[in-house]
C-alpha cells in the first residue's frame, strides 16, 4: 500500500526514556499491519524524544482505529519503563491520525492506543474499539481496587504503600523529589534552630516570628501584624482558608443565649440586634461537628483539649464582618460565659483564638481533606475504573486527578496515621479523627459541592467583600461554560447522555463508592440530560481546582503565625471571664516544637515542580479542531479572570490570589 509515516514522543520526566524494543502494529477498519520492529537506537526513545520512522505496509489499512504497541528487552539490557506520550501516524495518501497516550508502559507488555477522536459508546462504534475498551477496563479495574479507610467516610484505593500503586498513578521524578527536597531542608533547619526538640512553651509571642526567618511570604508577614483585630478575624471566614462555614443568622440558636444588651456596646446605639438579624447582618460560625471528640493526649506526653465553639458575626456599617460575641462550648450554663469584645483584652483575645483552634480542627479534616482529597480520590479511582481513554469525559477531567492517588496515601500514613503529623502535633488525633470525619461525611451533599448551591443555601449571596465568591463564581461560570461546550459537542441529545452505559456506570460507582449510596446527600446517582452532566462535571473540576487552591493555598500565609491557626491547645477553655492574662494564653498555645512540625508542613505546600495549572491542557488529548478551539477559549476566559484579580489585589493590604488561575493547580496533588 505504501509508507505509513510515524512521529512517537517520549515524556520529559527524569526517567521518561527506554533501552527497550518497541514494536507496533496498525489497525484499521480493513485489517492489521504485521508487527513492525522500529529501528533501535540509543537516542530514539530517550527522554523528551520525538522520533520519526518510516513504516512500509503491503495491506490497505483503511480507517486506522488504533495502534498497538509492544514493549520487549533489548539484548541483555535491564528493562525499564517508558512514557510514551503519542503515536501520530500520517498514512500514504496524506491522512493524519493521533493517538494520545500519555502514560508509562512498564515492564513487557503490549498496550493498545485508540485513535484520539473522543467517543462514547453508541450503536455505530467499531468492534474492534469495543474490545479495546473493555479490555482497557477490565486491567485497570484489576489495578485499582476498593476498599474502607473509615466507615462511613468515601471509600478509597486499595493500596497501603506508594510503592505498590501502578507507575501511571505515582508522582514524577521531578515532583517527588521537589517535595523530598523541600521537606529535607526545612526539617534540617528548623533542627539546626533548635525548634523541633524543644517541648517548651512560648514566653512572647513575638518569639514566634523566629521561625519566619526561615521561609515567609508577604502575606504572612501581614497576617502576624493584624492577628488581633476583628476585622480580620471576620474576614477570615469569608477570604481565609475556611471560607464555606458561616451562615446568615436569622434567629440566635437556643443554646447560644445571646441578648440585645449583650452585643449593644458593639453594635451601637443607632441599631440593636433585632434588626441586625430582620436586615440580614448577623452571621453565625457554629463548630458543633467538633462536640465530644476526644481530644490528643500524646503531643509530648501531655493531655491537649478540644472545644465546640459558637461565634455571632456582624457585618457593620463599614461593610466590615466582625465578631460580637463567642461561646466556646455548644451547652450554654454558668461554665459556658458568652465573650464580647468589650471584655478584658486577654479574654476577648483567647476568646479568638480557641475559635480559631476550632475551626483549624473543621478545616484540615472536613473542609481540606474529606471535602477535596478523599472525593477527588473517589472521582479517580471510579474514572480510571468506568471510563476508557477514549471517551470525552476521560480526556476532559483526567488534567484534575493527576497524583491524586500518591497524595492520600501519604496523607493517610504521614498525616493521619499512627504516629503523624496529627498524633504529634493537632489536638484531633488518630482517636478523633474517624469519629470527625464521619460525623462531617453527613453535611456532605450536592449544593454544599456546587458554589452557586452553596453560596444560596447560606445566605451569602450579598455580603460584600466576600473575594472566595466572586472569584470563585468567575472561575465557576468559566468551567461551566469550557464544559457545556465539550458535553454540547460530543453529546448530540439528552438521549445519548442516559444512554452512555460508560458514563452511568462511572457517575453510579461514584454514587456507591464516595457518597455511600446516601439519597438525602442529592448526588446523582445516573446523569439523564446534557444539562445535569454539565453541572456534575463543572462540579468535579472546580472541586479538584479553584476549590482546593481555595482552601489550601493559603496555608503558609494564614498559619506560619502560628496564633491564628493553633493546632492544639494545652489547657482547658475558660470556664470564667476576668481571669485569663497574657501568661493563660501562653500556656493555652502549642508548645515550640509542635508550632515547628507544622511549619514544615506549611511549607510543603509551596516550591513544587512539575505542576499545571487550571487551563493547561498541554497533554494533547482532544486532537478534533473543535474541542481544541474550546480549550483555547477557556485559557482566554481564565485569562481576563486572572487580569482583573492581579489589578485589584494592586491596592489590597492582604492581596486574595488563591482563585487566580494563575496559581490554581490542575489537582489536589499540589
């Protein structure tokens, strides 16, 4: 027939390249190609390589559907692993066809690559890519199996060790060794400093800021200087890192017993607390979900303690949210004193700062880890599982699930283990930690996932300076728009949607396996209409993203002071007002080595390589004119987004860039 025309390419990761012998078959809708040993040469598949060759084919292939290649040993070269990124194939009368790949090949194996078009299964698919495609399924469903961490919580990948996950699961070289790197050289400095052994406490507080001297952002050395005012304390709630917590309060809750008289000093004496909560104004921050853990009794030996603090918010005049009145346990009664700002300052401030303790707790384990890492876990394992490499859905979300799996293992051993981070320096231990998250599983539903859902439920549809809203509703409506193109293009009717039996069974399994088959949480547990998979997967991608880059970009910024996020606290709550002291709150924060094992932690969070941000779509995978031209009007959109964010943060004292697509990753992993 003629000269079929190869371009293969190589990954750029450190260990992307192969000694081994590749082989490769075409297949068309005619008949195969017989197996092609490619030319062997040391530089033809190293890494970052694209190579040509020249392939000589008797047979009339017709329609080519895909390539199947096969990876041998070379000689007596030891055998390694090979990332393949695509096969694009020009066949003699000048036809291009891609095939996508993007992952490792390891060991001697064959794998078989559809041609790059994104298709769902319907009555005119070829046989052949039936085949292709459960075949594809049903190795990977050997691969990625189920299994319980905690009852009652998303289920997730059967694998104790990183070692033991499939390659195309694991970080790259470059991003495990960045993180390596940056742990390694903050552990060793903090040691030199002496901070890890010392179990003693603080003596000022101004002490703290020696740890800044290590690494620091502009914004943490913001935050350490306005710590104690209100404004910011409010502010957090609807810019910091834990920005889906408060609600609009419309009647104060029976077991919060605040009165007119008792806020009348903060509000002053044009307004009263009944019209504050008629106009909307009065907000509430309830930590109910921390009532009855058991709290840490092993950070340095030592009994740590816990609270379930309430907080009444105000949004005044000035347009400002600021507190008005805490309660730091969730049982009102004469050891449960209701604290105003207008107590003595130390008791106004550990006030403060037990709520901010508490809300930490919620952060990290609901908001952080159930909320992103263990559902973006769920979205992974069920893709991986439900969806082949040539359907639409799995070209559009994988950029969102990249090392998803390699993270919650780490997290999981190193965090929330026996022994980690949690044992050793967070006052919700391993013993509170199932307890938490399952109790946290149960306020888990389809609005709270949804932000135009969410943000309506709790009422914050007008508070103003609300910049997690507005940014995040820019990125939300752009996704939203990026998806609905995808979904309109490749589903004709709300017909092919329902009856996608690839898709049903990904969104069920998800429904199983990550929501526990709950009907009260509204999840959908089958998609009937292009619509309802538009929002589902706009859902997914800004959970995986903007989401997490939401609630945890910021980590370094807002807890490297460590006051404004203390991961325990080493006496109980007060009990009274008038007999807390500079010296109380002292002895009530973490002691020096614990503030230094978080600051590590911090500090993982920023200086990684090999990351990608929302938009980038640098993996080829939808190789139509079409989707590419969508992908190409998102990045646009993403970019005016992140123009408009950088022109106002100009002007801002703590400038809010956590949802600017600039900085947001892809996935969770980073």
């Amino acid at each position: 027939m003629g000269i079929y025309k190869l371009k293969i390419a190589t990954g750029t990761d450190l260990s992307a390249g192969t000694c081994d012998q590749i082989s490769i078959v075409l297949v068309g809708v005619q008949g195969e190609s017989e197996k092609h040993q490619l030319p062997h040469k040391w530089n033809s598949f190293r890494r970052g390589a694209v190579t040509d060759f020249d392939v000589d084919i008797e047979e009339d292939l017709g329609e080519l559907l895909l390539v199947r290649l096969s990876k041998e040993q070379y000689k007596n070269f030891n055998v390694d692993a090979w990332y393949c990124q695509f096969v694009n194939v020009t066949c003699p009368n000048g036809q291009l066809y891609q095939f996508p790949y993007y992952r490792w090949i390891s060991g001697l194996m064959t794998v078989e690559i559809p041609e790059g078009k994104g298709i769902i299964l319907s009555g005119n698919i070829h046989p052949l890519l039936q085949q292709q495609r459960r075949v594809e399924l049903e190795k990977e469903r050997e691969k990625h199996k189920w299994k319980t961490y905690v009852e009652g919580i998303p289920r997730c990948i059967d694998v104790e060790k990183v070692v033991d996950l499939p390659p195309n699961d694991q970080l790259s070289f470059l991003k495990r060794n960045s993180i390596a790197y940056t742990k390694m050289s903050t552990d060793l400095e903090m040691n030199l400093e002496g901070f890890t052994t010392c179990e003693a406490s603080w003596t000022d507080l101004e002490d703290t800021k020696f740890l800044f001297s290590l690494r620091r952002s502009d914004n943490s050395d913001v935050v350490a200087e306005i710590w104690k005012e209100d404004q910011f304390f409010g502010s957090q709630y609807l810019n910091g890192l834990n920005p889906t917590l408060i609600k609009k309060c419309f009647k104060i809750p029976e077991n919060f017993p605040v009165n007119a008289n008792m806020v009348a000093a903060s509000l002053g004496s044009s307004t009263n607390l009944h019209e504050e909560l008629e106009n909307g104004s009065i907000f509430l921050a309830d930590y109910k979900l921390l009532q009855g853990i058991p709290a840490n009794n092993s950070i340095n030996g030592k009994q740590q303690y816990i609270a379930a603090p309430m907080c009444l918010l105000w949004k005044n005049p000035q347009n400002e949210l600021v507190p008005i009145a805490i309660q730091l346990a969730q049982n009102p009664g004469k050891n449960a004193p209701i604290f105003l700002p207008n107590d003595s300052e130390s008791d106004w401030l550990l006030a403060k700062i037990w709520v901010r303790n508490s809300d930490f707790q919620v952060h990290q384990l609901n908001t952080h880890l159930l909320r992103t890492h263990f559902i973006a876990e769920v979205f992974n394992i069920a893709t991986t599982r439900q969806l082949p490499m040539g359907h639409p859905v799995y070209k559009l979300i994988i950029p969102h699930l990249c090392f998803t799996l390699e993270i919650n293992i780490i997290a999981r051993s190193h965090f929330l283990g026996s022994g980690g981070i949690m044992d050793q320096a967070v006052v919700v231990g391993k013993g509170g930690v199932p307890i938490l998250l399952k109790r946290a599983m149960d306020g888990v539903t389809y609005s709270s996932l949804c932000l135009p859902d969410d943000i309506k439920e709790r009422g914050l549809e007008s508070i103003p300076n609300y910049l997690y809203r507005d940014d995040g509703m820019k990125i939300w409506l752009a996704v939203e728009s990026f998806v609905s193109n995808i979904i309109h293009y490749y589903y004709q009717s709300d017909e092919l949607v329902s009856a996608d039996p690839e898709l049903q069974a990904w969104v069920a399994e998800i429904f199983k396996e990550g929501f526990l088959e709950s009907k009260s949480s509204g999840i959908p547990s089958s998609l009937e209409t292009k619509n309802t998979l538009i929002k589902y997967l706009t859902m997914v991608i800004f959970m995986c993203s903007a989401q997490h880059s939401a609630i945890s970009g910021g980590l370094f910024d807002f807890y490297a002071w460590m006051p404004n996020g203390p991961t325990s606290m080493k006496i109980p709550p007060p009990t009274a007002k008038g007999i807390s002291t500079t010296q109380t709150i002292l002895d009530a924060l973490p002691a020096i080595n614990t503030t230094s094992t978080m600051n590590t932690v911090w500090l993982l969070r920023s200086d990684q390589r090999d990351t990608s941000h929302l938009g980038d779509y640098s993996d080829v995978r939808f190789t139509e004119k079409t989707p590419q031209k969508f992908i190409k009007d998102f990045q646009d959109q993403l970019a005016e987004i992140s123009k408009f964010i950088k022109e106002r943060n100009k002007s801002m004292c703590l400038p809010y860039y956590y949802l600017d697509p600039r900085v947001i990753e892809n996935s969770v992993s980073n």
